[in-house]
C-alpha cells in the first residue's frame, strides 16, 4: 500500500515495492520499476526518459512546462496540470509514468480527486491494469456514471466478462441509469460468454429506458444475439432501428455470415445498396466471404466490381478477400492474378492462396507458393502450415508432407493442431500407412477429434481394412454418436469385404438408434436459377428430358469402357436394380440438366453435400471426355475438376528413368518420384492413392516393358489413355482386391498396350 495515502493496493498487483524512506518526515513507497520518488527536488524518472506518446502540439507545451516546474518544485503543479498528464498518458497507453504520477498525487493528497481519479481509473483500464483500476474504484464516490462505464468496458474488453455484467448490476443497484455507453459494453461482454439470458434482461432494459432505436444499442444487441445464434431475434433488433448507419448494417451482415445464412447476407447487401448506404471495407470483407461460403461466383464478381466503384481497388484486405473468393468458387488463375497485385501481401494474404490451391489439388502450386513466401521472409503461422499439409494431402506427397510437419514443429516451434494431425492420418491412410496413421493419432498431444478418426475410417474404405475402421467406428460413435455419414461408411467396407453380416449389424444399429442416412442431394446453376436433385428424384418439370439425356450420356460412356461398380449394393440385389440404383445418384442428374440447359462446351459447376462417390468420379471423367464438358464437381471434401478425359488436378505422363524410379511430369503439378520395385512388382495403393488410371496404366506397361533403353526422358509414348484405363479397370474389377497388395507385370501381360489395343 502507499503509506500516507491511504490507497490499498493488492501485494500481488506490484512486482515489489522498495524500501520506505522518508523526507521531510513524509512516508513513501513507490513501484519498483520506477527507480526515483517524487518528492521534493527529485525528478519524475518518466520526465527524465519520456516515453509517453502525444498526438498533439497542446499537451506537448503542457510536458514541457511540466518538466521545468518539476525540477524546481513537483508541488506547483495544479488540478489541471495533472489532469492533462493524465489525458496525455491514457492516448498513449503509457501506463508506467500514470502510476509515477498516481504515486505523486497520493503522497500530495489528492489520491481521491474524483475527476484525477477517474482518470487514472481510465488509464488503468485502457493498459489492462484492470486490478489497479478495481482497488481504486473501489475508494472513490461512485455517482460518475463515466468512470462506471470506464471500468465495464475494460472488464468487457479483457475479462473476466462476467465482471463486467456484475458491475452493471451493481450500477442499477446504485440507481443509476445506463446509457448508449453502457449497453453496448456490457452486451459484448455477454457476446464474450454468450450469455442469452443476461443478454435478453439487458435488452428488456434497453426497451424500457428508451435506447431501442439507438445506432450503437442496436449493434450491440444484433452482435450479441448473432454470438449467441439467434438470428431472427438480431433481425428484430435490426428492423427497429429507424435511422441505419453502416455500423449496424455492417452487424447485421455479421450476423448472417457467422451464422451458416451467406444467402440472407447477399440479400441484405443489396438492401443497404439500394438504401443508397456507402460500404466500408468491414462490408466488403462480410459479403466476399460469404460468396465464398457458397461458391457464388456471380455475386462475388458483383461485389468486386461494387469494391471497384466505391474506390477500394487497392484495398489489401478486400483483395485478400478475393482471392479467397476466388479460390473458393473455382477461379484459381484469377485469384493468383488478384494476389500477384496485392501492395502488401500480408501472412493471410499468402495462406489465402496457398489454401486455395490446396483445395483444388495444385499441390506443387501450393507448396512452391510456400517456398516464395519463406523466401521473402514472410513468417508462416498455423494456418500456413494447413494449407500446406492440406496440398500434401490432396497431392499425396507423404515425404514432403512429413518434412514440413516436422518444419513446422521444430524450426517454426508451433505446436500441432487437430487440423495438421488430420491432414497427417489422411496422407498416410491414402497412402497406406494405415499402422502409421493409427500410431499418430495415440501419439497426439491433443485430443482427436472426429475429423481425425473420420480421416481414418476413409483410409480404411479406400484400403478395405475392416479391424482398423471398426476401430475408428467405434471412436466416432463416443464423438458424433448421430453422424449416420460414418455408419455407412463401415457399411460399405463391410460390403466391399464381402461381409454382408456386417452390413446386416451396422444397418441394424443404425435403426435401433434412429439414426437416419443423410439424403444426398446436388445442385447446379442455370441463368441465375438454383435447380437441386435427390437420388432418384423425378421431380423436376424437365424430368423425362434429364433422365433421356442421362441415358444418352450413360450409353457413350459404356461404349467407351464405363462399367458401374456395385460393390456396396445390397448383395441381395439383382444386377440391374444395382446398376439402376448407382446411374441415378443426385450429381449425374445434375449434370444431364446442365447438358440440357447449356450451350454445347459451356463450362458445368456442380455442387454436392456429401462426398462424390468413387463410381460417379469414374462416370464423370467419362462424360467430360466423351461431351467436351469441364466438369467442376464440389462436395464436402474439395473441388474435383474433371477434363480431357482426367481429374484435371492430377492429370500427366509417366517416364521411366532407369531402374529405380518412375517420375510423373505434370503441366500444373511439376514432378512426383516414386521408387520403382526391386522385385518387379509395385504397390497397388501407390497407385490408386497417387496418380489417375490412365496414369497408372502407363506405369504397369512402363513395369511389363522393362525397356530402359526405350523409356528414358524425351522419348514420349502415345497411346489412348482412356480405352487403357478401361482394360485395367475392368481387369481391378474382375476380382483384385484394393487392399494394399501388389500387382505383378505377370498380372498385366498383354493388357495394356502403347497402341491402345
């Protein structure tokens, strides 16, 4: 405490307080980290080295004369001397000279100056002194409804929030009356809990004192509602307020965006455009994510040339918002344009970018982005290295993606998250390492989530490893026990296992718990009308002509080699019904719209709510080829981009280089190495994991061959990838099992041949 002022200040609060001394019989202890006192002739050590920041020439003067009249005696300083130092101090956050200066007033009595006080109350606050700024509230008159609001709005800002909603019932308690201060602190700190409660009884008040159509009520009230996912309830609030600022549209719009409603927040826009409202760069920022959120290309090029109009072209943040946007909805090369202008490109700006790719499957884009960023000096954070284990992921790089986890742990001392252990359990299950990915997840500093054991169950689908997904069934259950997604999932691995008892428990449990299959459903856009599908569905007016088009399509394909595989089908299926039930999946019902209702070669986006199955993916790569479509399929999981006859991410030529390794040149995607076998055979999951079919049909001839002399580096091979995807898909189909055993060139003999015969 300050002896002889009569201030209590906890022990805790001060790092130590030095020895007392006394002068002219006058007792004082001050700060540690203020190595003199001011009494008398000493010097203030913050007037000795300044290092309070002022905005203005005014309280310059007021330091100066200050300066000189502590020299000679700090005693002729006024009320208002005091007063101004204090202003000075709370706009430059300079709180170690505010305590040299509370230090001063205590010792000259004026420790409980209300205004002085008040001050300081507010310095305390603004530099999260919040323990300070409490003790001496706590001896000081309260009728100041200022220095209430001053003390609720720090607790509001840095916690404990709960604190500020007990001060502004103690507020009431004192009979005073809020203002359009008050609430909107108290109501983010209810924002900060989400407390609906607390926040509904502050509204009720709000109503009662007359601050309902207050701008700055009505956005605090919108926010804490939007925190607390009550929309409609924000929306009332919004309605209310007669006269609209930005700040309250920009909440509203908030509101909406946070809350899963992108297509309420594009109308709104439009609302507050046609209200004739300037947007800020908070405005455009909301609306562009939102358009991402949905893919909404059209709406986002809009907002980008509203950015335009409004003179935010050179804006950092809403470019950063755009290339995101871009990303999003599938306009890679235009959000790399958009990022190739940015002035600064801040950290986000890059992890935009490099997401984007990752999504796409521009895997060696996204990680030579990363290197340029590493080069200019850019820091990655935890995001950066999303994206970047997301690329290796997606691309299947399983010894870069190792390489840069560890990176990023041991030379970038970030801690790993659920998000890159997912990524780490997904690029090993896809790549087979199922053990390893399992070994992972026991090893992870943090608990995994059911992204992580989701990951895993995938891996097990695509391996046919049934103890394993079990397992991670069993651990989905604890985490989602009403996911029906990951129940279907072991069904299908029971089904591909030929274990249709399995199948039989699974369905059963999925029963006795209620629990229903999520119903699929795509959509696509046509002449800015959203048109939706189900599996089977025969609702729409253009009905018979989609499904005449299906079936024209269906049949090209199959001329081309297509065979449905209904390997998941119930086993008490007859053929056809099984083939019936496959060809009528919700995506392929969009596409033969979107071939219908556009013109010939008009690029098709389709999106789906679950992921695309592994047949539909091998029905599409058919279709682009055999209509002259690109073909851009969304779902769950990422963009599949569909093109000249392969998913356009991946698409690319083997050559064989020798005896000990294949590499694969891409266009877009620079080269993958993969070791050759030593024994003459290669890993089937190497290759399904990896690389498109008709890549991997090059690979076993590259194998059979065993032509060095033949295949090496410029010599290129042309054969028909497509009628050579087909032979090895219908020799997979005829009984290999995809289950991480090899394929010997034995195997392939006179299957696949460069002519396409």
């Amino acid at each position: 405490m300050l002896l002889g002022a009569g201030i209590s200040l906890p022990r805790a609060s001060c790092r130590s307080l030095q020895s007392s001394r006394s002068v002219n019989g006058v007792i004082g202890i001050i700060f540690n980290n203020s190595p003199s006192l001011p009494l008398n002739q000493a010097l203030l050590h913050s007037f000795v080295t300044p290092v309070i920041t002022v905005d203005n020439s005014d309280n310059t003067n007021i330091f100066s004369s200050s300066r000189a009249n502590l020299w000679k005696n700090p005693a002729c300083l006024s009320l208002a001397d005091y007063a101004s130092l204090l202003r000075s101090c709370v706009s430059g956050r300079a709180v170690e000279p505010g305590k040299q200066i509370h230090a001063q007033l205590c010792l000259s009595g004026q420790g409980f100056n209300l205004g002085l006080a008040t001050k300081l109350v507010d310095l305390y606050c603004n530099c999260n002194a919040l323990v300070y700024a409490h003790h001496l509230f706590d001896k000081i008159p309260k009728g100041n409804l200022f220095l209430w609001n001053v003390l609720i709005r720090g607790y509001a800002w840095d916690g404990p929030y709960e604190v500020a909603i007990s001060l502004y019932q103690k507020l009431l308690d004192y009979g005073l009356a809020p203002d359009n201060f008050t609430y909107p602190f108290v109501l983010k700190a209810c924002s900060a809990l989400s407390a609906i409660k607390e926040g509904k009884d502050i509204h009720d008040h709000v109503i009662r004192t007359g601050w309902g159509d207050d701008v700055f009520v009505g956005a605090a009230l919108i926010d804490m509602y939007a925190k607390c996912g009550c929309v409609e309830s924000a929306r009332e609030v919004f309605e209310k307020v007669v006269k609209r600022d930005v700040v309250l549209w920009n909440s509203m719009l908030a509101a909406y965006a946070q809350n899963g409603h992108p297509e309420d927040a594009l109308s709104l826009c439009s609302q507050m455009a046609i209200a004739s409202e300037r947007p800020t760069v908070a405005t455009l920022v909301t609306v562009i994510s939102a358009s991402a959120g949905i893919a909404a290309l059209p709406h986002g090029k809009e907002i980008h040339g509203l950015s335009w109009r409004h003179g935010f072209s050179s804006q950092d943040k809403v470019k950063t918002a755009l290339v995101d946007m871009y990303a999003k909805c599938g306009s890679v090369r235009a959000a790399r344009r958009l990022f190739e202008t940015m002035h600064e490109k801040r950290v986000v700006s890059w992890n935009a970018m490099i997401t984007g790719y990752a999504m796409h499957g521009y895997a060696v884009d996204a990680l030579d982005l990363f290197e340029d960023m590493r080069r200019q000096a850019y820091q990655p954070d935890h995001i950066t290295f999303v994206g970047v284990l997301s690329a290796c992921r997606h691309g299947r790089l399983l010894d870069k993606g190792w390489k840069y986890f560890n990176e990023m742990i041991e030379e970038y001392l970030i801690d790993p998250t659920v998000q890159h252990y997912t990524c780490m359990v997904d690029l090993l299950g896809h790549t087979g390492r199922l053990k390893e990915a399992q070994n992972l997840i026991m090893e992870m500093k943090v608990m995994p989530d059911s992204a992580v054991w989701g990951s895993l169950l995938n891996a097990c689908k695509v391996h046919g490893n049934v103890e394993l997904g079990e397992l991670a069934l069993e651990k989905l259950i604890e985490l989602e026990p009403d996911d029906a997604g990951n129940y279907v999932i072991l069904s299908n691995i029971y089904a591909q296992a030929g274990q249709w008892d399995g199948v039989a428990r699974v369905r059963r449990l999925m029963t006795e718990k209620g629990i229903k299959k999520s119903i699929a459903s795509s959509w696509i856009k046509v002449k800015n009308d959203v048109h939706a599908f189900l599996t089977g569905d025969t609702s729409h007016p253009m009905c018979d002509a989609i499904y005449a088009e299906l079936e024209r399509v269906t049949g090209l394909v199959n001329e081309e080699g297509y065979v449905p595989a209904t390997g998941t089908v119930f086993h008490d299926v007859e053929d056809d019904e099984k083939t019936g039930m496959v060809c009528s999946h919700s995506e392929r019902l969009a596409i033969a719209f979107g071939l219908i209702s556009t013109q010939p070669g008009a690029k098709l986006l389709i999106t789906k709510n679950i992921r695309v199955c592994e047949d539909c993916h091998v029905f599409i790569k058919f279709v682009s080829t055999v209509t002259q479509r690109e073909i851009t399929i969304r779902d769950v999981n990422r963009y599949h981009h569909f093109q000249d006859e392969c998913d356009s991410n991946t698409a690319g030529s083997f050559e064989y280089q020798g005896a000990n390794s294949i590499d694969l040149a891409t266009s877009n995607q620079g080269t993958f190495r993969t070791p050759m076998p030593s024994a003459g055979s290669i890993p089937f999951w190497m290759l399904t994991a990896q690389f498109p079919l008709p890549t991997i049909c090059m690979i076993c001839y590259l194998i059979i061959r065993k032509d060095s002399s033949k295949c090496l580096g410029d010599q290129n091979l042309s054969f028909s990838n497509l009628k050579s995807w087909t032979i090895f898909e219908r020799f997979v189909r005829s009984g290999f099992p995809m289950s991480g055993r090899s394929i010997h060139p034995a195997h392939l003999s006179g299957l696949v041949d460069p002519s396409g015969n």
